[in-house]
C-alpha cells in the first residue's frame, strides 16, 4: 500500500463574466451577481406596475379634466413636482380618488391649478378649493359622483 496521503483538492466553481469575457467569477462573485439582478428584477417590477397605475391615471384625468393624453401626463408630472411626491403615489390618489375617494388638500388644490392650466381659456387660475376655479370651469375634482356638477347644471338651466 502507499503510504503517502493522497492530496485534497480544493473544487472551486468559476464562471466566465459577461461583461469582461477575460474575467473568471468566483463563487463570490456570482452570488453577488445573483443578488444584484434579483435586485435589478425587484425594479423592474416595480416599474412596471408603477407605468400602468400612471397609464391608468393619465385615463382618469383625461375623463375628469377633459384634456388629451399629453395634458394628463403633464398634469400629473406637475402635481407630482409641486407637491414633492412621487409620481407613482399621485396615480395612487388619483385612481383612488376616481372610485370613489377623497384627494389629499394639497394634492386636489396642484390637480387642480395643473388642470385649471389646460382648460381652454383659463390659464394660471389659481384654486378656490371648491372644485371649480374662479371663471367657473368645474375640473371635476371636488364631487367624484358629480352630484353637485349636476344641481348646478339644473340650477344654470332653470334661470
């Protein structure tokens, strides 16, 4: 018998890099790379999610405001920068606001003065909080069931 011991061998797992082809990963490295793209995936569906509430959103207001696309999509981009909340959260209160909700006091009075920009003729009216703007336009944005929209319209109609 041989009386030598035999020699262990270290097994380490190597993988070759995308983005450096020369470069040999560890183990390590990879499990770094791991948890970055699944870091990278968490974004991602983030993102996604986040596009179609502001995709929805951007529907609500050009129903409620009566404005196109582009409009809705600024509206809801200056809503965002003047009340200095994220985008996402704004598309949050919005659709919440469209099924039947309330809207934060200084989200509705930015939804408001944005909107009150895009209407045709009324530009830079600032908001009396009522839901209207000072010329009379209704943005839509006090009464979600358009109750009081319609005893106005009644009430205009009737004199």
């Amino acid at each position: 018998m041989n009386d030598q011991p035999t020699p262990t061998r270290a097994m380490a797992f190597f993988a070759i890099s995308r983005s450096d082809p020369l470069r040999l990963l560890s183990t390590t490295d990879l499990v770094r790379e791991n948890d970055k793209l699944n870091e990278e995936r968490t974004h991602l569906h983030r993102a996604v999610s986040s596009h179609a509430t502001v995709d929805q959103a951007i529907g609500a207001l050009l129903v409620l405001g009566r404005i196109g696309p582009e409009d809705s999509w600024d509206v809801l981009r200056e809503t965002s920068q003047h009340t200095n909340r994220k985008l996402h959260v704004i598309a949050d209160e919005v659709l919440a606001f469209g099924r039947g909700g309330t809207l934060p006091d200084d989200i509705r009075v930015a939804l408001e003065a944005a909107l009150a920009k895009r209407q045709p003729g009324k530009a830079d009216t600032p908001s009396t909080g009522s839901g209207t703007n000072p010329e009379g336009a209704d943005t839509g944005l006090s009464d979600p069931g358009g109750a009081s929209q319609d005893a106005r319209r009644q009430e205009r109609s009737s004199t």
